[in-house]
C-alpha cells in the first residue's frame, strides 16, 4: 500500500525557519517526481516545489523561490522541505504526493502536516 | 490569484447533471499539457479523480468524466450523489511546476 506521511509541522514565529518531512512507503520512491502542494486555511493549492526521481531538477513557486529548498534521501525514502524566514502567508497545511513523471498527476497524496506562522 | 480559473461554486439537486470549468492559458492548457482533476472531501487530502483530461483510475464512478478543448477543460459530474458534495479542483502543468484552479465547491441541494 502506498504511503506518504507527513511531519515537522508547527508553530514558528516569523522569519524562522521548518523542516518538513514525507516518509514514503509501498513503492519504489526513486522511481517518481515528489512535489509539496500546501493549502492555506479555508483557501485552494498551492503548487510549491517538485522534485526530480535523482534530485537533478527542482522547481519552485515564485513565491518561495529563495527562502524554501526541496530535497531527497532515495536512500531513506525520504522527501524534505526546509522552509527559511517563514512569513505569515506561508501558514498551511503542507501535503507531499508523487507523480511518475512531469507532467503526469499526483496520484498519491500524504494527509498533510500543518505549518503556522505567527508570533 | 490561482493560474487557473474556476467557479468558486456550483450546485446541483441529486440525480442532476453539473459541470466545473476550468481556464488556462496559452502556457499551461493551451500548450498542450493535459488537465488533471482532485476531490477533496471535507478535513481530508486531495484524491485524483481524473487524470490526462478523461481518464478515470480505478475506483472512481462513471458518473464523473472530463474533457479538454484549446485552453479550457471541464469535469462533468451526471447523477448527483450527496457524498459527491466537495471541493474540485483542476490542475495542468505551466513548464515544469503544476498549477492549480482556484477550486469549486459542489452543494449537492
């Protein structure tokens, strides 16, 4: 069964920094594109970044073009965000998914974790 | 400001027939790149409902199809269930990053 989970949500004041994770599970994680969608509250997605099955390519949001970097560990199945000088309207629920490759659909979707920005 | 536009809203009786639109532009839809389309129930993720414009995956009802055409696609929803009751939403591909419609709340009156 395919599995992303989510984790390093919390509060942080503004202009600090997270590191959000996605554990992958039940499926080869190497083989597949990793993007970050995040969902302010009561608002739509937000594309935020992707990611290439070898890490060679990244693609971020203008918005956070600078301040976040996506990475991955094939080795620990593993997709991060490090998100730095977090402003107030980067407050969401951050969701990690899989596409097989660019531009196919995130078929697979995690259940989010939460990221409050706010002093 | 979403990169691509729908209907904040739509509703429908159950049984009926409704459809959510979703606009692009010459750099994402009109380039070519195929319109996928996500449900999001109430406190729950998104789930792919539609891939490649019109296809289903596997699980999802025949009541739900897609199509495409220039700059624009649509999802069509016949035989209106109160369970579809839900947030829709498009996405395409503008170079190499996704991009969103603004989303579309169903009512199911």
């Amino acid at each position: 069964e395919v599995q992303l989970v989510e984790s390093g949500g919390g509060l942080v004041q503004p202009g600090g920094s997270l590191r959000l994770s996605c554990a992958a599970s039940g499926f080869t994680f190497s083989s597949y594109w990793m993007s970050w969608v995040r969902q302010a509250p009561g608002k739509g997605l937000e594309w935020v970044a992707n990611i290439k099955q070898d890490g060679s390519e990244k693609y971020y949001v203008d918005s956070v073009k600078g301040r976040f970097t996506i990475s991955r560990d094939n080795a620990k199945n593993s997709l991060y965000l490090q998100m730095n000088s977090l402003r107030a309207e980067d407050t969401a629920v951050y969701y990690c998914a899989r596409s097989i490759v660019v531009p196919a659909p995130l078929d697979y979707w995690g259940q989010g974790t939460l990221v409050t920005v706010s002093s | 400001q979403s990169v691509l536009t729908q209907p904040p809203s739509v509703s429908g009786a159950p049984g009926q027939r409704v459809t959510i639109s979703c606009t692009g532009s010459s750099s994402n839809i009109g380039a070519g790149y195929d319109v996928h389309w996500y449900q999001q129930l109430p406190g729950t993720a998104p789930k792919l409902l539609i891939y490649g414009n019109s296809n289903r995956p596997s699980g999802v009802p025949d009541r739900f199809s897609g199509s495409k055409s220039g700059t624009s696609a649509s999802l069509a929803i016949t035989g209106l269930q109160a369970e579809d009751e839900a947030d829709y939403y498009c996405q395409s591909y503008d170079s190499s990053l996704g991009v969103f419609g603004g989303g579309t709340k169903l009512t199911v009156l």
